[in-house]
C-alpha cells in the first residue's frame, strides 16, 4: 500500500472528548515502530476518510489506477457507518496496535511525534507527503549539541518508517547551521578527554551512519550559511537546493580537527582532489553559486523566492510513486554504501585522535578565548 498522506490532515467538526481521542489516536500512529502491514493501513485510512468526511462518495478511480481503487474500495466498504463510530473504531485500533507493541511504545505515544516536547531543538512535521526536519535553535545559528545530535537521529529513524513521499532538512532562521556548538568539547562528568572523545566519536559515527542507511530522498533547502558537519554530509543527500545567500564553510583545520561526514571520499569525487582539499585542508569558503559549480549544491535560487519556489518543487516531487523513488535511491547508494561504512569508520577514529590532540584541545581554547574578546 502506497503512502496515506490523508493521516496526517484533519478537519473535524465533532465536539468534545472525541475530538481529544481522535487527535491522541492520530499522535500515537505517528509513534508505532512497527509496519502494520497493508491490510491494517488500509483500515485505517478507510476510518479516517469516514470519520473525517462521512461515507464514501467519490468517484472510482479507473482499473488501472491501482493504489487509489484499493484505497476507495477501503472506504466504500464502511457502507454508512456513523463518522462518530467510524473515530471511535479508529481510536480503538489505534490503540491495539500501539498497547502490541509494549508499554515503552505507549509511554512514547503519549507525546506527539515532532511536538517540542518530544524535540527539544528540532521542529519536525509532516506535510504533503514531506516530513520536514527544521534545526531549531536560531539563537545560536543552529549550532548541534549532543541532544540535538541524538534528536537528529531519531527524527531520521522516525522518517525513514513513516508514510512520507520525501525527507527535507533545514534551518530555522537565517541560518543552516553553524556546525558543532564548541560546547560539545567541554568536559562533563567523569572519564577525562580521552572517555570524552570515545564517546562524541561513537555518536559521530551513529550520525553519519544515519544518513548513509536513509533509506528515502533527502533533500537539504539550505536557507542560510551552513559550517562544519552541516556541510560535510551533504554528500549523503540526494538533492541539495541553496539560497543565493548560503556559504559553505569546513574550518577544520582551525580547530585541530579532521573531516568527517564521509568528506573525506564524496567531495573529492564530487568536485575532484584539489578543490576538495581546499574546503577540508585549507578552510577555503564557498559561496552557493561557487558550491553548486563544484557540485555541491544541486541548485542555486534568488534568496527573495528561494522557499516559493524550492517548496513548489519538493511539493510536486512529492506526489511521484514512493516505492519507485525508495528503490531507485537503494540501488544508487547500493553500489558505495560498505565503502561509506568504512569511510566514516576511518573518519572518526581520525577525529577520536585528534580530540585527544594537545594540538586540537589548543586550537579549540584559542577559539574560546578570541569568542570572549569579542
């Protein structure tokens, strides 16, 4: 069954406590970990559809439309049950599916997926077949702590199972991302520099590794400028849109650090050895139109029309056949995925050393102390 982009939308003019139950039940199926398999998908869109509009009364989609005749015929087959009846069969499977899957699953449902409560610096909704995965921390130009780090992961797990057509990650803000909040590099809790660098090497490589296993398109609209790791992995995305007023900045060596984000192997292969050297080794700043020129950036728009037009896009490639998108990336990133493994692999045990570095731990001070000057 193809994707139910009908789940995530409501306009429901009930009163009451149904309307709290319906939107709880709504929130939970965003939660399930679990595939409920075709059969009880198309269950629940037919409840939906009759809870949210009454009894079916929309044309049959001709024979060969095939994925919106079984999604009609879903429908059709509730006959003239009641759309009260309809939202409480709809809750209630809700909420057999999410009591299945254990009390762990329940106590997550609990909180709506992409609420801040659940995402403490992410804003992640899903729109027209898009889940959007927004950095949320515009004070700090989307700077990536640790939490984020960890939320980012789970916004990406939590895409890849839901119903979305495709994934887009961006700013809030005027910027991208501002890359690693240096924070990240203070010492907390017990285990000294070296259990510290053991355990952001681990989380790096989960990061990284989420993207390369991302098993749909994802899109970076790059609003504004973008530094460090919000750079470096856009060579694991399958589009990247840029407004005229975006840079690309990897100021590694500054800091005593290495690349990461598997840099180390799509940039030269992206835009060949000398200009990708320049970026990694040399701190060399790009512009959007200097990135898109280097392939970097898929495509470059006006600033004053960047959202109108990129969102206009994503929007129409959106309503392509999932399955055919999904597959046809698997088969593209097949071909390289172990030789990404090992390159992040490669990478952060790289890092791991480098943070443990005199020469990283003086770099990052340095940068400290010019940040309190200013």
């Amino acid at each position: 069954c193809r994707s139910l982009p009908s789940l995530c939308v409501c306009v429901c003019v009930c009163a009451g406590a149904t309307v709290e139950q319906f939107e709880q039940a709504k929130n939970k199926l965003s939660t399930l970990k679990k595939d409920p398999g075709n059969e009880v998908k198309l269950k629940i869109y037919a409840l939906f559809k009759q809870a949210t509009q009454g009894p079916c009364n929309t044309p049959k989609p001709g024979m060969l439309d095939f994925v919106n005749k079984v999604k009609w015929d879903a429908w059709k087959s509730l006959g003239s049950i009641s759309q009260d009846e309809a939202r409480q069969q709809y809750c209630d499977l809700i909420g057999s599916l999410v009591e299945a899957e254990g009390p762990s699953s329940a106590a997550v449902a609990a909180t709506p997926a992409g609420s801040q409560a659940a995402y403490k610096t992410l804003l992640v909704t899903t729109e027209d077949d898009i889940t959007t995965i927004k950095l949320n921390r515009p004070a700090k130009k989307n700077a990536i702590t640790t939490e984020m780090y960890n939320e980012i992961i789970a916004a990406l797990e939590q895409a890849a199972k839901d119903d979305s057509v495709i994934t887009v990650f961006t700013g809030a803000g005027d910027f991208y991302c501002s890359g690693n909040d240096l924070t990240n590099f203070q010492l907390q809790g017990g285990g000294g520099v070296e259990e510290m660098a053991r355990r952001g090497g681990e989380l790096l490589r989960k990061y990284v590794r989420a993207y390369i296993d991302f098993p749909k398109p994802l899109v970076a609209v790059v609003n504004g400028p973008a530094v460090g790791i919000s750079v470096t992995v856009l060579g694991l995305f399958d589009l990247v849109y840029a407004s005229e007023r975006a840079t690309f900045h990897t100021p590694f060596s500054q800091l005593g650090q290495s690349a990461e984000g598997c840099s180390s192997y799509t940039f030269p292969k992206m835009m060949g050895a000398a200009k990708a050297s320049e970026m990694l080794m040399f701190n060399k700043k790009l512009t959007a139109a200097q990135a898109c020129e280097l392939a970097l950036v898929t495509e470059v728009f006006p600033d004053s029309s960047f959202q109108s037009e990129v969102w206009t896009r994503l929007k129409a490639y959106a309503k392509l056949p999932r399955n055919s998108l999904a597959f046809s990336k698997q088969l593209i990133r097949s071909m390289e995925k172990e030789r990404l493994y090992a390159v992040n692999d490669a990478e952060v045990e790289c890092l791991i050393g480098r943070w443990m570095s005199d020469e990283c731990f003086n770099a990052v001070m340095s940068f400290f102390q010019a940040k309190a000057k200013l």
